[in-house]
C-alpha cells in the first residue's frame, strides 16, 4: 500500500523540519496581518470620498480620479516593493513597511480631535 500525497505534507525531495501548530498560527498572523492592513487603506480612501466630496466640492468623476489614482500608485509601489524585497530582504522591507504604515495612524490615534475632547469630557 503506497502512501498519498495527503498523508506526507512536504514534497519528497524537502529537507526542511515539519513545522508544529504553533509556528503554523504564527505564519498565518504574519500573512493575514498585511492583507488586512491593506483592506483598511482602501477603506480609508472610500470612507474619505464623501468628505473630499463636501470640503472641495469634488465631482463624482474627480471622486473616480482619486480612486483610479489611489488603485494605479498602489499596484505600481506594490510591483516595485516586490522587487525590492528581493534585492533587500524581505524580512527588512517587511518590517519597514508596517513601520511606514502603522507610524503615522498611531500618531494620529493618539492625538484627541476637538469632536473627540469635547464628548469625554
């Protein structure tokens, strides 16, 4: 009786140690972590539509150019930071990046709104 492809995770030629449960859920978090923080700069974008909109008097098809100019800057530093990650390191630009990301929206978590300030207290 053979054994299936099921039975072994890991390719036969693969002399890599099994990884146990754990650095599984750790790999999981570290890949879902990026996508999600990815879904939340679009968001960001299409929640500030409608602000763009009243403050400028934006049209609907300048609001289309935002978006079309967010989508077009997004896959073409996507591209680019591939590549980089390649010559760098992944790990590095990894890290760089989140750093880049995550720096600026904790300042601005941190920092009380006048809408804010008045509503505690």
């Amino acid at each position: 009786m053979s054994t299936s492809s099921a039975d072994s995770p890991r390719s036969p030629g693969d002399d890599s140690p099994a990884l146990d449960p754990a650095e599984r859920r750790r790999i999981l978090w570290v890949l879902l972590v990026p996508l999600f923080m990815s879904l939340i700069s679009v968001s960001i974008v299409n929640v500030a539509l409608s602000s763009i909109q009243q403050e400028l008097g934006a049209s609907s098809s300048a609001l289309q150019w935002v978006l079309t100019g967010y989508a077009l800057a997004f896959g073409v530093l996507l591209v680019a930071s591939g590549r980089a990650g390649d010559v760098f390191g992944r790990r590095k630009l990894f890290i760089a990046g989140i750093a880049v990301f995550a720096g600026p929206r904790c300042c601005a978590v941190s920092r009380p709104t006048p809408r804010c300030s008045t509503s505690i207290g």
